[in-house]
C-alpha cells in the first residue's frame, strides 16, 4: 500500500513526522543515496530542531524567516571530537557563524518538502517562499596557478592516481564524473569524451549511476597529449587482462576500481 502511495500522513501533523515520511518515501526511493543522506542531515541539523514540533500547516513565512536570522548568527560547530572538548582561548578569534550557503541549502530542502505537502493536501501555502537570506561579499572564484599545478602533477607522476588527476584538471569534471569514464566513452580518434555518467559510493561500494549530477550528457574535447596519456593505460589494461566488465577508464594497478 505504501509503494502504490495509499498511505501517508493525516492532516495536523507536525513538520517532524511529515519529513520523516516525506525523506523515506519520496526522496529515498528516487534521489541519490548521497542526496537523500544530505536532505536528512539538512533538516534534522539546521531546521527540526527550531520548527519540527510545529504544525505543518501552521508554519508561516514569518517563522521560516526567524529560522533563517538564528542560523544567520549561529557558529559553526567543529566535528572532530578533539576540537569540541578543547576550550578556545581567551583571545582567540571568534567562531565563524554559518555560511549563506548552507542557510540557503537548508531554506531549499524544506521549500522542496512543503512544495510535495501542497500537492498531497496538507497545506495551502509554501512558507518557504520569498525568504530574505543574509548577504554576503562574493569572492572570485579560486583556480590553482601554473606554478602549482606543476607542483602538483610533479608529486604525483609515480602515483595511482595521476592518471585520473590530469583527466580531471583537463576536463573540469566533477569526481565522481571522473572516476565514472568508462573505455567506451572515450573516442580516441575524434578526441573527445562522453560525460553520462558517474561512480558514486552507496551502501559501502562503488556503483556506477547512468546520469550526471546535473542529468546532462555532454561532450568535452581532449587535447591529443591527454588522447596519448589515456591510450597508454588501456594498452597496459589490455595486456593484463583484468577482470573489468564495467570497462572503468580509471582503476586501481590491481584493477580495482
């Protein structure tokens, strides 16, 4: 009954219990693991602790907007364990509060939360509309120097993993983008690559998911030295005959992936 949608939650829930329903039922089952798993920590972090107890449909914008100046102030709370215990020092500098970004994150899974509840029938409004968030200065986008991406590929010429580093500092992909090419995407002839896919980390093993982040195949060029520098491990694969079925461009010297 719960896979066909005959169940769900009653009317004057609380925003605890609908988010629980809504994490486990719709974004589960069709989002990727690792964005289902930083949806859960979103809210149960930044938003259920202020408005969990509310009712659903009594969450008004006002609400969602005090949300946003208390997590505007508060500090970043440090993750190692070590840090939390040590006491910071009399003249040290001041914890740096949370970031827009994350503020607008967790102002955006809830918006996307409330725009489900709307077409189930729980609410009328979405409070998550036409939020204020604090501004900050925008700082100029950060790129490495010639002068380090040398040092870089220098320390790293005898690595496993050099071969994938200057696939990613050729292409611009995203890691798992990456790590997700398979021989068959490659055309060694016209020197280009298929981006269509990704290797993604779920339940402990690597998996390859047949889409992009942004669910968008594209088509990116290689420069001939990068076209020489991935025919050399292919032949090296060849040659070893590993078990590989998958065709993973870049895998371990064991032939891991």
């Amino acid at each position: 009954a719960h896979a066909q949608g005959k169940l769900g939650v009653a009317r004057g829930t609380t925003l605890q219990t609908y988010v629980d329903h809504w994490l486990e039922s719709k974004i589960k089952p069709l989002r990727a693991n690792k964005t289902y798993q930083q949806y859960r920590w979103v809210l149960t972090t930044h938003v259920l602790p202020t408005l969990g107890r509310k009712r659903l449909d009594q969450i008004k914008r006002s609400d969602v907007q005090t949300l946003v100046g208390q997590l505007a102030k508060q500090p970043v709370q440090p993750r190692s364990k070590a840090a939390k215990e040590t006491k910071p020092a009399a003249d040290a500098p001041a914890r740096r509060t949370l970031s827009r970004r994350t503020i607008e994150s967790a102002v955006a899974v809830l918006r996307s939360a409330y725009s489900d509840a709307m077409r189930d029938g729980l609410c009328a409004v979405n409070p998550c509309q036409l939020i204020e968030l604090p501004k900050t200065p925008k700082k100029a986008p950060q790129s490495l120097k010639t002068a380090e991406v040398v040092k870089l590929l220098t320390a790293i010429e005898e690595s496993p993993v050099r071969d994938i580093v200057h696939f990613m500092l050729a292409t611009a992909v995203r890691l798992g983008e990456a790590r997700g090419v398979r021989w068959e995407d490659i055309d060694f002839a016209a020197g280009v690559v298929r981006i269509r896919g990704q290797l993604q980390s779920l339940a402990g093993k690597l998996v390859y998911v047949p889409t992009t982040k942004t669910n968008q195949d594209r088509e990116l060029p290689l420069h001939p030295e990068m076209v020489d520098r991935l025919r050399a491990p292919r032949l090296g694969q060849d040659r070893k005959d590993m078990p590989d079925p998958d065709g993973d461009a870049f895998i371990k010297p064991e032939g891991r992936r």
